[in-house]
C-alpha cells in the first residue's frame, strides 16, 4: 500500500469521527432545547378561578335564599294556623269574664233586693258594666282577627309575607298599650273577701260591679273557697301572641336582608372583576395596535 493511500484513509476516518461527534452534539443541545410549553400568565389563571369561585358563592347563596324564604314560608303557615287557636282562646276569655259580671251582677240584685236598702242595677246598667269590664277581652279579639288577616297577607310587589308596614299589623299593634292599662285598671278594682267563718279578710276582688256606686256596697265576693273558685282575670292571650308573631317576623325580615346582602356584595363583586378582565384585554389590544403600527413605520423607512 502506498503513502498516498494511507493518508486518504486516515482522512476519511478523522471525517467520520468529526461527524459523529457533530451529530452527538447537535442531539444533545437539541435535548436540552426542548422547553414545557408556555404556561398561562398568573393573574389570567387567577382571575378564571377566582371568577368561577364567585359564580358558586353566588350559586350557594341563592340556594340558601331559597332554603331561607322555605323556612319562613313554613314559620309563617305555623303562626297563621296558631292564630285560629289564639281566637278560640280570647274567646274563651270573654265568655268567663262576662260570665263571672254577669254573676256577680246577680248577687248584687239579690241583696239588693233582700232588704239591703238599694234598687237593682237595670238592664243597661248591666250591660254598661259588662262591656266596661270585658273591654280588653273584646279587645284581644279584635287583635286576634288582625293578626289572622295580617298572616294571610302577601305583599304582591315581592311576593314575600306582609310585613310591619301593613296596616293590620300596626292598628293591632296601637292598640296593645291600651288593652294593658284597661287590664289592670280592672284588675285592680274589687272589694274585700270573707274567711269561711264570716269575717272579713280585706283581699282585693276584681269584680264589674266595683264600678257602679251603689250596686258596689252591696257586692259580696263570699267566703275564701267562693273566692277561690271565682274566674281569675288573665291579661289577652292576643297581646302574648301579638308579641311572639312581632318577634318571629323580626327574625324573619332579618334572615331576609341578611341573604339579599349577601347576594349583592357578591353580584357586585361579580361585576368589578367583569369590568377589570375588559379593561385588561381593551389595554392588551391597544398595545398590540401600538406596537403593529410602530413595527409598519419601521419598514417604510427602511
């Protein structure tokens, strides 16, 4: 073999290996070139999650809205039902206040009558003492049939149940201080009672007859076992109810504004954020416009 060929082969071998080392590195820097694709800038991930956090606020809100006018829809149904029960009882009520006048009214015409020197109480006196003595029973009555109208009432505006500013509820509502001071006003007239050996103990005894001024000498309330089984003058149970019914509709209206607070703040966060992602994206195209408009100019003057 000549010197020549020698050195044509040692040529091409150092040209092989120069090429295979070139290809070794040209696959090496191509590995370390390859790159994670391009991740979506922070604030614009951030905004879509906290956009969709707002939506299902706005979702569990409303579904607590709905669950809450449900609550107070069955609330409402219950006191409602309760005030035909309140009616019967103040009726109740009534009947032994005028029942117990009516007796006592008896007595008096009786000793009146026996030889006690006076005159019976006549037919409009008896009706004068009853009524002025069954005044706050009728009274609570009257309260009692409000507050029935006033919780069958719906505003038709919201579709929600009446509430304070309904008139039912504020005349019965004016006329509560007045049955309370009739009240005590009767319950604190009355005469003294007798022991079961006749004498005379000095309690206090509610009666209507207390009222007039002659038929009040004659008025006997008898021995402490008559006292005792004499109808007790309770204060209306309408004006206990008005206040259990005030009570309930102030949790209620509460309940109420409380959601519907709620579900603004969180509509008008809703809406800032809409109007900060077009406000973004209106900036993000004005400089695309700038800087398409400067690359053009830079080109003409080339």
């Amino acid at each position: 073999m000549s010197a020549t060929t020698r050195r044509r082969g040692k040529q091409q071998r150092a040209t092989t290996a120069g090429a295979s080392a070139a290809a070794d590195d040209d696959a090496a820097g191509g590995t370390n070139a390859i790159r994670a694709p391009p991740q979506p800038p922070a604030s614009t991930a951030g905004g879509v999650d906290a956009d969709t956090k707002v939506q299902q606020a706005i979702a569990r809100v409303a579904m607590a809205n709905t669950r809450t006018r449900d609550l107070h829809e069955m609330w409402r149904s219950t006191l409602h039902k309760m005030a035909y029960l309140v009616a019967l009882l103040a009726l109740h009520q009534l009947n032994g206040t005028v029942g117990q006048c009516i007796r006592d009214v008896k007595s008096v015409n009786s000793a009146a009558s026996d030889g006690g020197g006076g005159s019976p109480l006549s037919g409009v006196d008896t009706i004068g003492l009853i009524l002025t003595d069954a005044l706050p029973a009728i009274l609570g009555i009257v309260i009692s049939g409000l507050l029935l109208k006033f919780l069958s009432l719906y505003n038709e505006r919201t579709d929600l149940p009446a509430d304070f500013s309904s008139p039912w509820y504020y005349v019965g509502a004016g006329m509560v201080p007045m049955i309370i001071s009739l009240h005590f006003q009767t319950l604190n007239s009355g005469g003294g009672g007798g022991s079961d050996d006749g004498s005379v103990t000095g309690a206090v005894v509610a009666s209507c007859v207390s009222a007039h001024e002659t038929a009040s000498q004659f008025f006997d309330p008898g021995t402490e076992a008559e006292i005792a089984a004499r109808v007790q003058k309770q204060i209306p149970v309408a004006i206990v109810y008005h206040t259990v019914v005030t009570v309930s509709y102030w949790f209620m209206k509460k309940g109420r504004e409380q959601c519907e607070r709620n579900m603004e703040l969180l509509r008008s966060l809703n809406g800032q954020m809409q109007e900060l992602k077009q406000t973004n994206k209106d900036l993000k195209a004005k400089k695309k416009a700038a800087s398409g408009g400067g690359g053009g100019s830079t080109k003409k003057k080339k």
